[in-house]
C-alpha cells in the first residue's frame, strides 16, 4: 500500500493540485466530431457529446457547446461507452501474481456465502491503470471459483480512487457469484471432502438452500411471536442465502456444460428463484433456446477452450449463435485469465467469427451493463447516464485502434499520451 509521508510540502502542493485538477473536470466537457457509437440508438457521424457534472448533458449532430466548455476537438476518431467488464477478479488477485495477493477464494467450506469480495478489493492492484488503458471503466470484481457458493460480489468504477468508498459503483444491485464443475470437485475431492462429485455438489447446495428456509421460518416465528425471549442467532451465511431465496440477488455462475446448466435449472425451479447469468458458459450455444426462454443472460469467452475436460467442446461462434437465439450475451475477461486492457479484442474475435460491428461491441458494453442491472446508468452514450466514455483513435474493433481519451463520471482519467492520470499525478514522495 502506498501512503503520503506526513506534513511534506509535495503533499501539500499535491492536494492543491487535486483540488484545481477538480476543478477543471467541474467544467462542462465537449467531445466534438467523433462517430458516436451510442449501443442503443445507432451511429452519429459528425457528433457531439456534452458532458456536465459528471453525466451526458446531450448527445447528437446539432449539439451547441455550452459556454465556458472545455472543446476536444476529436474529428476522425471514435466515441464509445466504456467497457464493462462482469467478470473480473482484478483487486482480488492483484499484481503481482503471488500467494500474498491471492484473496480471491475462501478455501476453508465449499459454501462460503457469507464473504464479499469487498473486503479484499486492492484499490492499487496495477491493473486498475491497465484496464483504464483499454478502455474499461466498470468492473464486477467477483471471488474465486473455487467454492460452489463463493460469497458477495461488488461493482467498481475504475476512477483511481484509494478507498472502496471512492470506487464503488453505489444503487448496484446486489450480486453473488456461484460455480459448478471441476473446480470444487477437484478442490474439496482431493480432501476427502464433499462435495467429489457434480451429484455431491448439487447435494451440498440443495442443503444449504433447505437450512437457509429453516432459518427464515425461525427469525419469522420469532418476529411474528412478539420477539420473546432471545432471538435465533445469527448466522451470515444463512442470511446471504435466505436473500438469494427472497429473489434479491443476482446469481453470476460459472458452468461450462450442458449437465452443470441442467442442474442449476432444477435447482433454480425448486427454490423458484432466478438466475441472472451463466459465466463461461462455453457449451451454452447447445441449449441456446432454453437459455433465452428462461431469460438468463450468458457471460462469455470470445475463444478460449481446452484448458479443462469442461471446456473442450467450445466453439468460437459461441456469442453469435446465443445472440441469434436471443440470449443477451457478455464477454468477460476474467482477470488475470486476460487482461482488463485487452477486453475490447475479445469483441473483434467474435465480430471475427461472424458477430456484427455493433452486436459485438454490444457485448462489452450495453449488454454486461443489463446482465448486472446497471444499464440505467452505464453502456450507452444517452443524456442523463453517467459520463463514462472512451474516445478511440480508429474504430473500436480495428485491433490497431488505441484508447486516446478515458473519462468516468464526466473525470479525465487516462489519456494516450499521459497515462492514468490519478496515478500519475500522486506525488513523488509515495513511499511502501
């Protein structure tokens, strides 16, 4: 962890210059004669984007500069929404790649409901600039998939803050991340333990699940008799889950075949609850229609495969063929499997493999935004969402294509010729 040295005059002159720094991004924005991708409604040659306190004041062809704007004058290149990314564990297994860095996965019980990835999120994990350097701007750091209930999952804005507070993406609904397959039964098998087994894993879930309505029914008895006499002790665990029965979270789970996704249905359909995602989902295109009749979205790689038996029968058109089926389809990094800063390349795979330009690169923006239920505010360049933009040099999908300009919430943070501003702009007396 970085920290200030105390009462240095670098420190001092540094605050004023955040402080002016503020100031200026407090300055209506103009972003003028770019394309405009707007993801949901069509392509502005020649077009403007006003930005003002943070959010999209107007967008379109005939956009009069407010007075007093700042002008980037943007001709020849591209604006998009910033990427979305809704699978990541970046913060949670920070850079460097070590065992000390390694927050993602509560090893210690295969249902581990009651942790929140919040609690370990690293906000000077390295990757925060990289991914910014991309062009992503909103990420869903979620634990590991080592457990078949991980725990809690939380929203960020890559903005560079330095406390939880200052990145977290506040009104996100609340999200859980579950796994199935060879993960747990390779974990928890090679310790004698359950579950060993697909059969073991949907047991020990089922059984939670059945606690969890047994400890509701307890606090609802105890409520309903008055609150006589000590309540019914508290178990985190059986809330988090209690939450997921009441349908109030949205479940990002990671399958891969077509039997894991079966017995996540019966599952679902017994407890009558939803899910919001299956994540990797290589083997999703098999069951394309049942996906879209049950209305859950798939979170998905453009073409990774073979790294498990479980991924061996990916295909490349797996996007396209969920998108033709109407599925609303994400990509994902999962970080560090790719790098936050390389997410916009996954689309020009699948616009590769048959995906068109603006499905494609629906698939890292307004489509991740719906899957975590924040599109009201991010995904799409629309007046009254948040100003989370990114200005290409060339079209989005041309692999030469570079971010030039990144703003969150209407604030420059990152641009092609100076890097991740927040960062670069700490002062030199930083110290370990």
């Amino acid at each position: 962890m970085l920290r200030f040295q105390k009462d240095s005059v670098v420190a001092v002159a540094f605050t004023l210059f955040a402080a002016a720094w503020s100031q200026a991004q407090e300055r209506p924005v103009v972003i003028k004669g770019a394309t405009i991708l707007t993801m949901t409604h069509g392509t502005i040659e020649d077009g403007t984007v006003v930005v003002d306190k943070g959010k999209i004041a107007a967008v379109g062809k005939d956009v009069q500069a407010p007075p007093g704007a700042d002008v980037i004058e943007a001709r020849g290149e591209y604006v998009l929404p910033g990427l979305v990314d809704p699978h990541s564990h970046l913060g949670v297994y920070s850079l460097p790649e070590l065992q000390a860095n390694a927050d993602g996965n509560e090893m210690t019980g295969d249902i581990e409901a009651q942790v929140r990835s919040e609690d370990a999120i690293n906000t000077d994990d390295p990757e925060i600039a990289r991914a910014a350097s991309g062009g992503v701007t909103t990420v869903q750091v979620l634990p590991g998939s080592g457990n078949n209930i991980g725990g809690w999952a939380t929203i960020v804005k890559l903005n560079g803050g330095q406390t939880l507070d200052e990145i977290q993406f506040r009104g996100a609904p609340p999200s859980m991340k579950w796994a199935w397959g060879e993960n747990q039964k390779r974990s928890y098998g090679a310790k004698s333990q359950a579950p060993s087994t697909l059969m073991g894993e949907a047991a020990v879930v089922r059984q939670k699940l059945y606690d969890a309505q047994n400890y509701t029914a307890k606090w609802k008895a105890w409520e309903e008799g008055g609150k006589k006499g000590a309540p019914p002790e508290r178990d985190l665990q059986l809330e988090a889950l209690a939450q997921v029965l009441a349908g109030k979270v949205r479940l990002n789970i990671h399958s891969y075949q077509v039997n894991h996704f079966e017995a996540l249905f019966r599952i679902a359909d017994e407890f009558h609850f939803q899910i919001a995602a299956l994540h990797h989902a290589l083997d999703a295109y098999m069951i394309a229609p049942e996906i879209a009749r049950r209305h859950i979205g798939v979170v998905t790689f453009a073409d990774l495969w073979g790294a498990k038996v479980e991924m061996w029968d990916a295909i490349p058109q797996n996007a396209y063929v969920l998108w033709k089926n109407g599925v609303t389809v994400s990509l994902h990094t999962d970080n560090p499997v790719i790098e936050e800063r390389n997410y916009i390349e996954q689309a020009a795979i699948i616009n590769h493999y048959g995906m068109p330009d603006e499905a494609a690169l629906e698939t890292v923006t307004i489509n991740p935004a719906k899957i975590l239920a924040i599109d009201n505010r991010v995904g799409s360049i629309e007046a009254g969402k948040d100003a989370d933009l990114t200005v290409w040099t060339g079209h989005p999908l041309e692999l030469g294509s570079k971010a030039d300009k990144v703003f969150i919430d209407g604030k420059l943070v990152y641009t092609l010729k100076d890097g991740f501003l927040p960062w670069k702009n700490r002062p030199a007396t930083l110290v370990p």
